[in-house]
C-alpha cells in the first residue's frame, strides 16, 4: 500500500495506531521522539506522515516534523494529531504545510478516513508532478527536431529568452513549429505550472475574438447571457499565444496595445479593468514590417511585440535535417503497426530532398502519414506519397521498383553526420586497397569521425536526451550542441 511514518510520544499510542496501519496493509516505522523521527524521514522516504503536534507536552516540535516532511523530494503528506488541540494549533499546522489535523481522542474510522484522503492527495500530486516532468520534457527545445546550423541558432535563443519575462514574436512560415517553439517557451520558464493558452486570431471573427481575449460581461450584447472570463484572465501568471497577430484588427490592436502597455484587461461591457501577469509570446507567418507599410497594422504594438524575435527557417533551407525528421515521422507515424518497422526507399528520399516543400514540416509530416497509413509492405515507395508531390518534383511512382532503401538516422543521431557519410559513399568509388594513400585522411579528421560515431552510440543509448546524454559525456549542453552539429573550434 504506502508507506507511513509514524510519530507520538506516547508508546501505546504508537503500538495501536501502527497496528492499525499494519491490518490496513501499509508499511509502517514508528518513532516517540523527534530527531529520529526526522532522521528517519531521510532514511524511508515515507509517503505520508502522521504525527503528534506536542512530543514533549510544551512544545510544538511537530511543526518541525511537518517542515522536514514537506522538504522531502517527493513531499511527504502529514496528517496531525495531538491531544492539546485548539484552533489555533490547527491554523498553525496548517500554515506549517500540514494536510489534515485530527484531535485526541479520535475514532478509528475517523484516522482511516483521513490517512485514505491524504494518500489519495499524495497520488494526485505525484502525478500532476509526473506530468509537468513530461510535459517539459515533451517541450524542451532539444525536442524539436533539427541539427542544422539555423535551427541551433533557434535553439541558442530559445535558451536564453525562456526564462524571462520578455515578449517573443516566433516569426516563419506556416508550418514551420511556431506553436512548438512557443510551447517550449512556455514549458521551460518559470511560468511552467501556470496555464499556457493558444488562440489563432484570424480563426475568429472581431466580435468574437475581442471577447474571447477580454472576455464580456453578462447584457453586453445579443447572446451573452452569462458573463465570460477572457484569455487573459484564463492565462494569468502563464503564457498566452497570439498565433497570426498579423490578422488583428486595428480595434483589437489597439486594445491588445493597452494591455501589453497597463498590465490590465477590460472585459466587453465592463468598466472596471481587471490586473493581469500574462506573458504574451506571438506569431506571425510573413513579415509585419509590410503590414505596417500597407497602415494594416500598428507600428507602435510591432515594436511592443517585437522585443525578442525568433525566426524559424523554412525546411527547404535546412534539408540537412531532411533524414532526421523523416526517421522522426516514420517512427512516430508507425507507432503500433504490425509486421515490424518501416523503411523508406532511396527514391523517396530523392523525391523528398527535390522538393520545395511550401508547407513545410507539416506537409512533411502530413507526406509521411499517408505513407505509413498506405503502405503495404516493409518499405514506403513514391506510390505511397502524395500525386501532387511526386507532380511538383517530376517523379513516377511507377519508377521506384529497386530493393534499395535509405539510411536513416536513428531519433536523436544528427542528420548532418549520415549526410556526410551517405556523401562519402556517392563520391568515393575506389577501395581503401586500389587508392590506399587517397584513403588516409588526417589524423585530425580521423579523431572528429571517431568522436561523431561516439556521441551517435551515446545518442541512441539516451534515446535523443541530450541533457543525459551531455551528462554521461561529462560536458556542458552547448559544447554537446556543438559537436553535434560540427561547429566544434577543436574539431
């Protein structure tokens, strides 16, 4: 069941309660005084404590069995018992961090009843802790996929800016990952435990936006029959995402201005301005500047926006990563399909790499499930991928009938690396024993293929974590980031 930690000066106190315990099923250490009861809160790492608030009949030394329980990594939850109860011991426990508080004496039924809430509390909060572990794992900037130099840039900067306070406009193409990158912004801050709430505002008509942003109050106008809490107000103390600003009106501008400028909202109908801490990250798909030339939007809210901008590169300028986020989708698109994992042929990785790519990653990622949804043997061939695709790039899917596939990189291992070797074998046609000195290389070059294998296998072991696996490495995250993607000085 759980384990309890439990705490009384009393022994026969502690003799019925533990056996009580014990009948229930949980594992128990009872203790009668308070250093080793603390000690022993380190040693067992208990899942729930329950304690006396007087050891010692004069003092609360309970208070200091409740900090050292909430101090724990997972917290302890602690319920309190004490035979010296009053309301303002209860209110003090309870500022002190403790859950529940019981008075002697009490029924049996009544403690169970307890120790299954806090216990039920207790797996609540480990997997809302669980969950915001993989969340800002799922959305740590090492998560979007890309070794090429622009993307190391977005990922220096995503770095640097996640954990301030300052408005980010994500700039790029459609589909190139804004809402991504604004989810790692997001999820990397200080604002990570808070809501992060995303709107597209050309979804939405003006009326409909303004009330969604700000929120309306009940009579405003026809249909609001109940007053309405606006985006801002959903997102207080997290982080709201604009996508397609652009596509504001100049009403709207104006109001998103005086918000970004008061800290505060006004909802439709309302004339009292409500405070707001929202962290306002936005995004737009071409360029504002030209908006601002065409009087369509507000040169002053630009530059209110535009305190940190990042700029995501189109996939057609880092095809470098072409192999890595196609192993990345083939992957994740053949998740649970039976007959074993899927390959790509080297004529689909030529279709793939002649191709503009106007929707970018998510045309790709749109490509690669039609693929894997219809295909019907171990390998995707051009007669899986989209008509218009194989049109755009003058490929026949009645031409790929060759056995051989593309090597892909593993998830995680940087495409730049099986680039380079796949380059090697096109442009290589002698063997080490007809051309032996043009096959020695220097030695440096040597150590650096050395050194890129190596930190392939680490790669793959760590399943893509860089963090672990800069761990393991024994070096800093941005000297692993380098290496991986060539840059290093010392290569």
């Amino acid at each position: 069941m759980a384990k309890v930690l439990l705490v009384d000066d009393e022994l026969t106190m502690v003799q019925m309660v533990a056996d009580l315990l014990r009948a229930d099923g949980h594992e128990v250490f009872p203790f009668t005084n308070l250093n080793a009861a603390v000690a022993g809160m380190t040693t067992h790492q208990p899942d729930l404590v329950v304690t006396d608030l007087y050891l010692d009949k004069t003092n609360a030394q309970g208070l200091e069995i409740i900090k050292k329980a909430r101090s724990l990594s997972p917290p302890a939850v602690v319920v309190v018992i004490t035979g010296y109860g009053s309301i303002d011991t209860a209110v003090e426990a309870m500022k002190n961090g403790a859950f529940d508080y019981l008075e002697k004496p009490f029924k049996v039924d009544e403690l169970r009843m307890c120790i299954q809430r806090g216990l039920s509390y207790s797996t609540a909060v480990s997997e809302t802790t669980f969950l915001r572990r993989q969340l800002k794992k799922k959305y740590h900037f090492s998560q979007i996929i890309g070794t090429s130099s622009k993307m190391q840039d977005v990922f220096k900067m995503i770095e640097r800016v996640a954990n301030t306070e300052s408005t980010v406009l994500v700039l790029g193409e459609s589909g190139t990952g804004k809402e991504l990158v604004a989810r790692s912004l997001h999820f990397n801050s200080r604002r990570q435990h808070a809501p992060f709430v995303p709107i597209n505002c050309s979804a939405l008509p003006e009326a409909l936006l303004e009330s969604e942003l700000f929120g309306h109050r009940r009579g405003s106008f026809t249909g609001a029959i109940a007053d309405k809490k606006g985006l801002f107000q959903e997102a207080d103390g997290g982080t709201l995402f604009l996508d397609e600003v652009g596509s504001m009106s100049p009403l709207l501008q104006s109001r998103l201005l005086r918000v970004l400028q008061e800290k505060e909202v006004r909802r439709v109908g309302d004339n009292t301005p409500v405070f707001v801490d929202v962290r306002v990250v936005a995004a737009a798909n071409e360029p504002l500047e030209q908006r601002i030339k065409e009087g369509t939007f507000r040169e002053d809210l630009y530059y209110r926006l535009n305190v940190i901008p990042i700029q995501l590169p189109a996939l057609r300028e880092r095809l470098d990563d072409l192999p890595l986020l196609v192993a990345h989708f083939l992957k994740q698109k053949s998740a649970g399909r039976s007959g074993g994992p899927l390959k790509v042929s080297r004529r689909v990785m030529e279709a793939f790499n002649a191709h503009v790519w106007p929707g970018n990653v998510r045309e790709l990622e749109n490509a690669m499930e039609r693929a894997t949804t219809l295909c019907d043997s171990d390998t995707i061939r051009l007669t899986d991928l989209p008509p218009t695709l194989l049109a755009r790039v003058g490929f026949s899917a009645t031409e790929d009938t060759a056995r051989e596939t593309a090597e892909l990189p593993h998830v995680g291992e940087p495409a730049a690396a099986v680039l380079a070797t796949e380059g090697a074998k096109n442009t290589s046609t002698a063997t080490a024993a007809n051309r032996p000195l043009d096959s020695i290389k220097p030695l440096k070059h040597f150590i650096r293929e050395q050194e890129q294998s190596y930190l392939n296998r680490v790669m793959e072991a760590t399943s893509g974590d860089k963090e672990q696996a800069a761990i393991v490495l024994g070096v800093s995250l941005a000297t692993l980031y380098r290496k991986l993607s060539g840059d290093d000085p010392e290569a």
